[in-house]
C-alpha cells in the first residue's frame, strides 16, 4: 500500500467517523466510496466505525471484483454504479441522517426553501423510489434522481450525496440535513414558498467561485 493510497483509506476511515460526529449517521448505517484508479474504495460492512483500519477499507474494481476477507459495503453497486457513470464526482457519502430522511419517508422531495440547494445542483433535491436496499434496482432508481444532481433523498432510506472529494460530498450530506430540517419546521404550516428556478440557477453559477480560489481564477474574477 503506497502513501496515497494510505491516505486516501484513512481520510475515509476519518469521514465515516465524521458522520456520528456530525449526528448525521448512527452505528454503521452509512458507507463511503472514493474514485480511486480502476476503480473504487468503499467502507466495509458491519464494522464500527472506531474499529476500522486502513486495511478494512475495501478496493473495488468496477466489475465488482475485490480481494481479501473483508466484504464491502451492502451498498456497493450504487456506489460503483455513481462513479462508474459521473465522472464529475469522486466520493459519495451514504446516511440516514434523521430529518433528510423523515422527508424520504414521506416520499418528498425537498424544494428550494433555501438557497443553499444550489449545493446540490439545482432547485430540488429528488427523492428516489423505494427500492430493497443493497439492489440494483434502488441503484438504477438513484442514478435517475442524481440526473443533474449531486445529492438525492431514498425512499424509506435515508441520503446521497456525492462531490469532487471526501470532504465535499460530507459537507453537502450535512446541507441535505439542514435543509431537511427548514423543510420539516415550515410543513406545519403548509408547503413553503420556494426560490425561482432561475434564482437557483444564479446561485449554482455563483457557488463555482464561491470560497477561497486558485490565483489564476482570482484574476479571471478581477478582469470580468
């Protein structure tokens, strides 16, 4: 195991703890995957998240084929299928946070209630049809609701959401959360008021340039 390769299954090991951290994941429900040369490493199954080490990450090659003892995550085959097909996202985090999917449970998808859905790619963040979990069907379904996407509810299941790195596809989990939440604390009262299409459209534009950026992108930004 080379240093990028130790790095890259620790920094998952990190992420899946991360998740009970953050209190958007409980015990071992959820499961990461990262891009990584023919393929994919993904979090093992039924291993607690404290007990991991960086030879418990599993490697995947995209026909499904892995070595060693430990199995991989129950869910590989909507992590691979993710992957294999968007080759604009590298890591995708798989939870059952609590409000994303109470929304998921009531077979919603959460609107753009906030501007902070651009996240995720547009103005709604779909939720997929129920499907048994670890299928080929709920992985077929997830690739329809990530259709212009990096984040989509499951039915009865919980959360996707998918980015360039670890670290993005955590932090927009965490968003699908809060969103969650101003959807499920606005319901009471009816369904919400929701942002334009268009507005939406404005804030994914604005989100590329948002944060700290590249010397050469600073000075594109400086001459439009």
């Amino acid at each position: 195991m080379d240093t990028q390769e130790l790095a890259l299954r620790t920094e998952l090991i990190e992420a899946c703890r991360a998740m009970n951290g953050l209190g958007i994941n409980k015990g071992t429900a959820g499961n990461i995957s990262v891009r990584f040369r023919d393929g994919f490493l993904i979090s093992p199954t039924g291993i607690a998240y404290d007990k991991l080490k960086p030879e418990h990450v599993v490697y995947m090659t995209w026909e499904a084929e892995f070595e060693g003892d430990v199995r991989p995550s129950s869910e590989w085959r909507f992590h691979r299928d993710i992957l294999r097909s968007r080759d604009d996202l590298n890591a995708v985090v798989h939870t059952h946070s609590t409000n994303a999917t109470s929304v998921a449970i009531l077979n919603k998808d959460i609107p753009a209630v906030h501007y902070a859905i651009a996240a995720a790619g547009g103005p709604t963040i779909r939720c997929a049809p129920y499907e048994t979990f670890g299928s080929q069907e709920l992985a077929d379904r997830i690739l329809v609701a990530l259709e212009d996407r990096r984040a989509c509810l499951l039915a009865h299941h919980g959360v996707i959401a998918a980015h360039v790195s670890i670290g993005r596809a955590l932090s927009l989990a965490v968003t699908v959360e809060e969103l969650a939440i101003h959807y499920l604390n606005c319901l009471p009262m009816g369904e919400p008021p929701v942002l334009s299409d268009e507005e939406i459209a404005r804030v994914v534009e604005k989100f590329k340039t948002y944060g700290q950026q590249s010397a050469a992108t600073q000075k594109s930004l400086q001459a439009s």
